[in-house]
C-alpha cells in the first residue's frame, strides 16, 4: 500500500542528502591515529584563519619588537647619563641622605621609558579591526546581510569569484506560465479555455491539481490589485496559476481526491528530475499522473494527444521535432519547460511500484509549458558592478542550458564577443574527470577560467567547481570565491566556499548552518552589497593604520630624542597615554566607521598577499613624520624664543609645568587631529573631506578630541603638566595643525612612482615562512597570534577546542 512505499522513499531521500553531508567523519580510535601520525606526518594544507587577522597580528608584532627595543634603549641612555653626569662629571660622592632623590631620578627614567613602550605598542589595532568588523556587520543587516561569522564580511572584499543560483537569486523567483503546446498547437500565450478539449482540460487541471505537494498554493493577493501570492513550491504555484488561468478551479480537485486516498507518491529530487502520482481507480486499475524537466519526461513518452484528445504514437524522430520546433524556441527565450504526462495500469495485476525505471516509461504526454522567471530588474546592473570590481560572476543552476544561457544573456553574465563556456553538469564531469572518475585539478583548471554557465547541474558539481577554483594555482594569485546556495544538498559547496551565502526565504536550515552570511531577501544585489562592506572594511583597518604608525613614529622619536638630549621627555608620561587614547581608542572609533561608497567597486580586489600598508600610504606616514618632527623639534629648541617665553629644558625634578612644554604638546594634539582628517583617504586622493558628514561618528570624535584638549590643557594643570595658554598661543598651535592638511596635499603632489627607496608593510604570512614542525596537525585553522604564543598555551586551547568539535 501507499503507506509502506511513502517512507521507503523518504529514506532513500534522507540517504542522499546525508551523503553530501557526511564529509568530515569525526576521529575515532584517537589514540591508533596519534601513533599513526607519528609515524608518517600527513600534509594536509590548512584553512588560513582570516587574512586580515593574520597580516595584523604580524605587523603588531614587528612594531611592538621595535617599541619594547627603543624603550629599553632609552632607560638605559638615561640612567647612564644621569649616572655619568652626576658621579663621574660632577664628582659627587653617593651619600645616604640623598638616595630617595636618586631614586625618584630613577623611578622619572623608568616612567618615560613604560610611556615609549606604551606609546609604541599598537593596541588600538585589534580595537580597530573588531569595531570595523562589529559596525559593518550591525550595518550590514540594513542591506539585508545577515553576517554568522565576522571574518566573512572581510573575506568578501577580497571576492575574486562569485559563483550563483539561478532562481531567486538572479531571477525574482515567481514563476508563470507564459507559453503552452497543447493538442499539436503551441500556443505563444495562455490559451483561451474554449480552445482546449474538455477531455485534454480534465487532465491537465488533474494532472496539476493532484500531482503537486498539497502545502503548493495560490492565495489572493494581501493588497488590492496586487499580484497573487505564491505559497510553497514556486514552479507548482505556477502550473497552478496556469489552471486558475484556464478559468478552472483546482482546489475543487483536491477536496474531491485528498491527500490519505494517494496510493503512492514518487516525490521531486535532483536526480529523479520528476514528480509523480498514482491513484487507484474505482475498476482497480491504477492512474499515474507525471511532470517533471521536459527532456527527461518526453524520452519516457511513447504517445501524445493529438488535436482530438486522442493518444497517437510518439516516436524518437517525433520526439526531436518537438524538441527542435517547441522546446528549444521555449528555452532560447529563458524559459523553463515542464511536460505533463499520465499513465494507466490495468486492473489485472499490480504493479512493482519499486522498480522506478519500469513504472516512469511507456507515458502519454498531454502538454508541454514554458514558465518564465523573470531576471530581477536590479541584478544586471548590479553583475555589472561586480565584472568592474574585478569579479567573475559564473550561474550554476540546474536548469537545461538553452534556459540558462538566455537568463545569463539577460543578466549580463555572458557577453557579446566574449570567449567563454556553457556547459551541462555531464559534459562538465566527462571533461574533468579521468577514468577512474576522479577529478583531475589539470583539466578543471583549463575549463573554469572560461567557464560562465553550469547547467543541468547537481550539487557535487557546484562543490566540486568551487573546490576546484579555491585549489587552483594558475594566474597570479589565488582565487577568493563566495557561493550562493539554499537547497540541504548545498551544503558541502557553502562549507568549502570562503564565503557561503544562504538564502534567507527560501533556503533550508541546513543551508543557512553551513554559511557564513545569509541573504535576508535572497538577492544578487546585497551580495554586491557585502563585497563593498568588505573592501570598506580592509581599507578603514588601512586608514588607521596610516593615522596611528605616523604618531607612533613621530611620539617614539620625540620622547627618544628629547629625553636623549635634554634627560626629560617633551611630552610627559600622562600626556602620552592621553595622545595614546586618542590615536588609539578614539581614532580606530572614527576611522574605523567610515561609511562605504560606490568607488570602493571601481577596483581591482586586492588578494590574499597584498601588504596592508602601500607604499602610497608608506609616503603619506612617512612625510607627515617629517613634517610634526621639523616642527616638533623647532618648537622645542627654538620656541621660547619664538613665543618670548621661559624654556622649559633641564626643568628640575618637581618643577611647576612650563608654557614652553605646554604649547609642544598642545601642538602636537593639533596636528593629530588635522592629520586624522588626512588619515580618511589611503590612495592618494586630494579631498580629505569627502562626505565626511556621512561619518557623523568621525566628526563627533574629532570635535570631542578638541573640546577635551582645550579643558586639559586650560585647567589640566599640575596632573597633565599642562599651564594655560593665551589666545594667540592656542591660534598659532591651531594654524600649525592646519598646516598638516596643506602638508598633505603637497605629500599627494610627490607621484609615488619616483620615491623608489619606499617599502610596503604588513605582507600576510606564506605557506612558505612557516615551520613545517609548527604546523598543528589536527587543528584545521592556522592562527598567527597563537603561533606568537608558546606552545605550551596551545595544547589548552586545543583540548578545549576538540572536546567542543566532537560534542
């Protein structure tokens, strides 16, 4: 009976999905693999851990090497000074009394060295990259992204490939029925109901009505004068818009048959490519009504309806007519073609439901129809974008290739005059796979550059493209590809992709467990979307970079020098951590939220070697450091007299501040936050201000840096080693700060090609610069902040992480 049959099948289902799902077995017998391990190391290459994150961390590193190295130089410059100077030049015994002086000498030395160290040390980076990432993210959900995994909105930006659905994603995901080959005539639009057969109209609308999941329906529409809704399966909702159309009523059909008195359903998969439905007749016969892909329908066909309603034979060169006279027109204009046939058993003896091969031949076809899915008017232009932006956009659907070359003509993804390919999921294996039937990465790296359309695709084909393209090493950098999927089957391909999209209305929870962002609106356009707020956020980590390494060499060198030359830092420990919160905290705050814009998508994506630093952005750091050092230095030599004041060198330990030392460090926090304003543009571009209002963030926090630094230095006092300035004084510190931005725009003049001697910084780690004995055979994500760390942390962390993987 039915009941037995429906979850034989269910499971066959299960089994099949569960095949794609079952890619990692989970390790049993740990300790016989460990031995094994020993013996014979597997290279295995590892997943990188965002490429952002491991660029950043090694730049940190290098600066933090470089800061604890000045610190340590400076102490030691001091107390030796301060030593030679006091007993060896001076000649002054040690005497008891004066030891706590002595001491608080040291105690001075040992601060201005900590506030080096301090000042030195990048600590707003990881602050930078997590606020970068958090805002992003949080924006992001207003362009219908709803990110799962932070480093994924990153890894977007540098998107070399996007490989995409069809349905829903390119096309707007509701289907109607536009053209029909009814009883030898193909109809160019709906016929009209009294052009049918009643006989030919009963199966049709039975056909439909029965043969398609009862949850598939058409609601009236939520607005007046809008369209219907479309519940369940789209392409059934279409077919039975197609019924209502013929002016027929198919829920009349369904009360009359309801789902308990179905006596077998052969349910729609990716391989079966059909649905089918038998019921049992009042004689005990048994009728089977079909639909599925017309090709694969039709080559099951023997016999047709002709004009009368009756069946005449339907032979191999028949059927080729068809396919030639109805089918291909149909797919050349971008339709989906779906055939409807039927079948009936005799009474005398059931048949063997089980052997499906058996029950699907020997069928009548009633009809044929074409449904359009129309291209969303928004992703051509959007494809477009992304062909600029340097990304190859391929469509993998599992429509018949006629179809999918027409959407992709719409869409823009395939091109007049270009070169490239179309294929069909088998022809597609044949060319990739050698005998054995295992892909061979020489052969798929001859077909994907070119390759624009999979159709008649199957799930292990989109993983395996993916796969192949990821792997691949031909051109000069490697491939970054995001993946668009919703079906269960998906998931291995979202898994392997960099980034995987899922869909958020139609995709299945499998779908949306294996991605790393998932598409509130199941659109091609937010994708767009997600690669503009991943480049964004490369280029704002970029902005502070440039911002905070121009202060940190400028603030190390002054508190070096001036405390190699004068035994005292110009800028005074409280003052130091005060510019630090600034550059750091405050900066990667303003910097860190800068809106995107549509230039982002005007180049090429940068990949996974290219150093954080440029050397555009090297000639920026370095020539604003030499303007804030000429000036800082002239000020602290030079200043009193320019300003007619007291000097404030060789001060003695607990003298009250000085203006002198006040307008060098007031100076100084000018020209930061000029040069923050500099900061915002990283290739070289003249207008700093640019939409700066768009950041209302930014603006606050430079404002609120300023208000602060006139409340420090007015009524700082004692604490800030700070004394009031008068009005001229603060308009001059105010004029040299502006000074940066004209600084600047001389710096963008200077064409970085002829500065030669100028190095990029911040390359991310090789495969290559790391140990092979480092390399952590079981963990499947290489960290460059643990590979900082000692060893001895890692074993903890990875306990823990194996306990979490195997529960």
């Amino acid at each position: 009976g039915k009941k037995t049959g429906a979850p034989e099948n269910r499971n066959k289902a299960k089994t099949q999905d569960g095949v794609a799902l079952e890619i990692q077995p989970l390790k049993s017998q740990e300790g016989v693999e460990n031995e094994e391990k020993e013996k014979k190391k597997v290279k295995v290459p590892k997943k990188e851990k965002s490429v952002l994150q491991g660029k950043l961390t090694r730049l940190a590193v290098q600066i933090g090497k470089a800061g604890l190295i000045m610190s340590a130089i400076t102490v030691i410059i001091l107390v030796l000074y301060f030593v030679i100077d006091t007993f060896g030049v001076q000649g002054r015994p040690w005497l008891a009394e004066c030891t706590p002086i002595y001491i608080q000498y040291f105690v001075k030395f040992f601060i201005i060295g900590v506030t080096v160290l301090v000042v030195a040390v990048p600590e707003g980076l990881p602050l930078a990259v997590t606020i970068s990432l958090a805002y992003s993210v949080k924006k992001m959900m207003k362009d219908n992204n709803l990110v799962r995994h932070l480093d994924a909105c990153e890894t977007m930006g540098n998107a070399t490939a996007i490989c995409s659905d069809k349905t829903g994603t390119l096309t707007m995901n509701r289907m109607t029925v536009v053209q029909a080959y009814v009883g030898d005539t193909h109809y160019r639009q709906i016929p009209d109901p009294e052009a049918i057969l009643p006989k030919i109209l009963d199966l049709i609308v039975n056909g439909v009505a029965i043969n398609s999941a009862y949850t598939s329906k058409i609601l009236p529409p939520e607005k007046e004068g809008g369209l219907p809704r479309q519940v369940g399966n789209k392409t059934e909702c279409a077919l039975l818009g197609f019924v209502l159309d013929l002016k027929q009523d198919y829920q009349a059909v369904r009360n009359e048959v309801p789902e308990e008195k179905l006596y077998k359903v052969y349910t729609f998969n990716s391989v079966r490519k059909s649905m089918s439905t038998v019921l049992k007749n009042g004689n005990g016969g048994f009728r089977m009504y079909s639909k599925g892909a017309s090709e694969i329908i039709l080559r099951k066909c023997t016999r047709i309806l002709d004009k009368n309603g009756d069946p005449r034979m339907f032979k191999v060169k028949d059927r080729d007519e068809m396919v030639k006279k109805v089918i291909e027109p149909m797919a050349c204009h971008g339709l989906r073609t779906i055939c409807l046939a039927f079948r009936d058993f005799p009474a005398d003896a059931e048949p063997d439901w089980d052997s499906e091969n058996e029950i699907l031949s020997d069928l009548t076809c009633i009809a044929v129809v074409g449904i359009e899915d129309p291209v969303r008017p928004e992703v051509p232009d959007a494809i477009l974008k992304c062909q600029r932006a340097g990304i190859t956009v391929r469509m993998v659907t599992g429509d018949n290739i006629n179809t999918a070359r027409a959407i992709a003509t719409k869409c823009g993804i395939l091109l007049p005059g270009e070169d490239f390919l179309c294929l069909e999921g088998k022809e597609f294996n044949r060319l990739i796979r050698n005998e054995k039937g295992e892909v061979e990465q020489e052969q798929l790296d001859k077909i994907w550059p070119k390759l624009r359309v999979l159709a008649r695709s199957s799930p292990t084909d989109k993983h395996t493209l993916v796969k192949g393209i990821i792997d691949s090493t031909v051109g000069d950098q490697r491939q970054v590809v995001a993946v668009t999927g919703d079906g269960t089957n998906d998931g291995p391909a979202l898994k392997k992709a960099d980034v995987g999209f899922a869909m958020g209305i139609a995709g299945t929870d499998v779908a949306k467990e294996a991605s790393d962002i998932i598409l509130t609106d199941d659109n091609f356009t937010s994708i767009v979307k997600a690669v503009m707020w991943g480049r964004n956020v490369y280029d704002s980590i970029s902005k502070f970079l440039q911002f905070q390494l121009t202060v940190n060499i400028v603030a190390v060198i002054v508190a070096f020098t001036g405390a190699c030359i004068t035994q005292d830092s110009p800028l005074k420990a409280v003052q130091m951590l005060w510019v630090n919160l600034i550059m750091d905290t405050f900066a990667s705050l303003a910097l860190a939220t800068e809106p995107p814009s549509e230039s982002l998508l005007l180049r090429k994506p940068y990949g996974r070697n290219k150093p954080l630093i440029s050397r555009t952005m090297m000639k920026n750091i370095l020539g604003h450091a030499v303007y804030q050092l000429t000036i800082i230095f002239t000020l602290l030599f030079a200043g009193e007299k320019f300003f007619d004041i007291d000097s404030g060198r060789n001060a003695p330990l607990h003298s009250p501040p000085t203006e002198h030392y006040t307008i060098v460090f007031n100076t100084f926090v000018m020209m930061q936050l000029f040069n923050e304003i500099n900061a915002r543009k990283i290739h070289g571009e003249r207008n700093v201000f640019e939409s700066i209002y768009r950041n209302p963030i930014f603006c606050t926090v430079v404002l609120g840096t300023f208000a602060a630094q006139i409340i420090i230095v007015e009524f700082g006092g004692k604490p800030f080693s700070c004394s009031g300035l008068t009005l001229s004084q603060w308009f001059w510190c105010i004029f040299i700060g502006v000074g940066e931005l004209l600084w600047g725009q001389l710096i963008c003049t200077v064409p970085t090609s002829h500065l030669k001697f100028l190095k990029e910084a911040g390359h991310g780690i090789t495969k290559e610069d790391i140990p092979e004995e480092e390399l952590p055979e079981d963990v499947d994500e290489i960290d460059h902040a643990e590979m900082e760390l000692r060893r001895g942390q890692i074993l903890w962390f990875r306990g823990l992480n194996r306990i979490q993987t195997q529960v």
